[in-house]
C-alpha cells in the first residue's frame, strides 16, 4: 500500500505585527481584556504589497527546501484558502505559475479554517490511489481583508499568514488516518453576509467582513474538538497515550485548553502559537507545525494529532507519523 508522509514544512507571516497595545488606540477594548478571553498577544497583518498567493509562495519554498523536492517534481498543489487573491483563477495556480511548475493539478479548497486539513486529506487519497507522488499542501489566509477592524468582537482574533507541507509517497506509514466532515445547518454562526452570486453593497464593506456568535462558536468547537479527535484515534484502535504532539486549530486558547482537557492531553504536549499569530484559520495549523519542527520540538518518527474547525461549519482531523 501508498502512504503519504510529509517530507518537508515552510511557513510564512507578514512582516507588519498589530499587537494588544496597537489595538487599544483603534477601538474599546484593552490588552487584559484580549489576553483573558483568547490568550492572543499580537498578530501579523499582510501590507499592500503582500497577498495570499505571495505568503503561499514564500513558505511553499522553505517547505520544498526542507524536502530537497523541486518545484516541478510535484504532481499537486493545493492551496486551503477562504480569502483567495482572486475570484478566479485558484490562488494554487498563482502559486504554480510563480514556483514554476507545468501540468500538476493545481486547486484551493474553501473549508474556512479546516482547510488544510481538507486538503491533506485530498492529497493522502491522490497519493493512495496512485493520482500522485509528490504534493504540496497550504494552508494561507489574509484575513485581515475581511476583518472589521471597527467590530472589538471580531477584529481581536484575527490574523494572515501561510502555512506548507510537502508530502511524498511512501512505503511507510506517513498519514495514518484523516477525516473531514460538515455541518451547514451552523452557516449563521460564523460567515460572511455577502459575496458574489449574493451581492454585496458596493457603497460599503460591511457585507464582506467576518461576523460571529462567539459563545455559539466555542461550545461548538470545543464538543466538536473532543469527538473528532477521539474518531481518529478510535480509527486505529489506539489510546491518547499514542499521540507524541497535539496540533490544534489555533483560534482561541480557551477552545484549545478545553480541548485538551476533553482529551486528557497534558498542556506540555500541545503546539500552540495563538499568542503570537491570532486565528489564521486554514495556516494556522500548518504554521504551528512548521514552527514546532524548526524548533526542534516536533521530531522524525513521532505521532501527531492536528484538528480543526471552521465556518461551515466544517471540521476534520488527522493523524500521522512525522
């Protein structure tokens, strides 16, 4: 049998930081109040000068380095993205026509902030199949172009950056199991109330920018956290004791300690940069990840966990051997 293992991670975040204290002279609201109810501290926020596409390039590069893997030897590239640079084409053929690679299917997947693990689902199955044998997956958001930086209730939680994994086939377990699922019976929690076949009012923006019922939002996540997790290692007839590092989405450090809790997950064993990237949904992540590996924390041969939830509301999970 195929398996898929990832060979390399990149990641990238925009040079521009907004920290608590910057906020505080933009709206009401204050570092304590932030840092209490999310446990952010700071977030980067894309210049003019940088999109979805230039953040996916850049950590699509450092993954491709770290896997001694050339650009045009990939069979796939997906981009998880729910704010891409254009309607159309895809931000992933952006991204391919900039590395330089001809004929690999090329695609963004919209499931808000599960959306690299949508995609590192998708690619695990090309792999299984035989559809593909090298692929790189991103997760990569510029969130703050849909962001309401007059709403306190939104505009903290928010931030851009890029996230990559190249993915090799192997003989060798690598991906060990992913699932994804959705729900859109909870489309009002969480969305945006405008768009392109809706419309939106050309007059003003408010149509465009995130609105969310927070309270909603974390009891969902956090029951949901629990029960894909627990789906995934069920899978393999395993135990939480199998799991080396737990990579969560990183929206709120509420959400992930009560997650964690759920599982029975020591706090030690859990990636988090939250503090210091804000929620950037679908690379949040695989920015963890990155970051985790260039660290030296996460090491060849170990077992992760990842989970996320998003607007949809979608959610999915994967476990594998780094």
């Amino acid at each position: 049998m195929t398996y898929a293992r990832i060979a390399g991670t990149g990641s990238c975040l925009p040079e521009k930081i907004l920290t608590n204290k910057d906020l505080e002279g933009m709206m009401e609201t204050s570092d304590e109040w932030i840092r209490e109810r999310t446990g952010i501290k700071r977030r980067h926020v894309a210049g003019d000068d940088e999109t979805t596409s230039s953040l996916s390039l850049i950590a699509a590069q450092r993954a491709l380095e770290m896997a001694g893997v050339k650009a045009d030897e990939l069979d796939l590239i997906i981009v998880g993205t729910c704010t891409p640079d254009k309607i159309i084409p895809a931000t992933a053929c952006i991204v391919q026509r900039q590395l330089g690679n001809k004929g690999a299917a090329a695609m963004d997947v919209n499931a808000a902030c599960s959306g690299f693990l949508y995609g590192l689902d998708l690619a695990n199955r090309y792999m299984q199949t035989g559809g593909a044998r090298k692929a790189l997956v991103i997760g990569a958001e510029t969130l703050s172009r849909i962001t309401n930086w007059d709403d306190r209730t939104t505009a903290v939680l928010f931030g851009d950056g890029a996230g990559a994994a190249v993915l090799e086939a192997s003989d060798e377990p690598g991906i060990r199991a992913t699932h994804i699922h959705s729900n859109g019976e909870f489309e009002d929690l969480l969305q945006t109330t405008g768009g392109v076949s809706l419309g939106f009012d050309a007059s003003c923006d408010r149509d465009k920018y995130i609105k969310m019922q927070g309270n909603a939002v974390f009891k969902r996540a956090v029951a949901t956290f629990d029960s894909m997790a627990r789906e995934t290692i069920a899978d393999l007839e395993g135990h939480i004791d199998d799991i080396d590092w737990f990579i969560p989405h990183q929206a709120n450090m509420r959400i992930i300690t009560a997650a964690a809790k759920k599982l029975s997950m020591p706090m030690e064993r859990v990636i988090t940069t939250v503090d210091e990237h804000a929620n950037t949904s679908a690379a949040s992540i695989p920015l963890a990840l990155d970051q985790a590996v260039r660290e030296g924390r996460i090491k060849r041969g170990e077992t992760l966990l990842m989970a996320a939830f998003g607007a949809g509301f979608t959610w999915g999970s994967a476990m594998l051997k780094f």
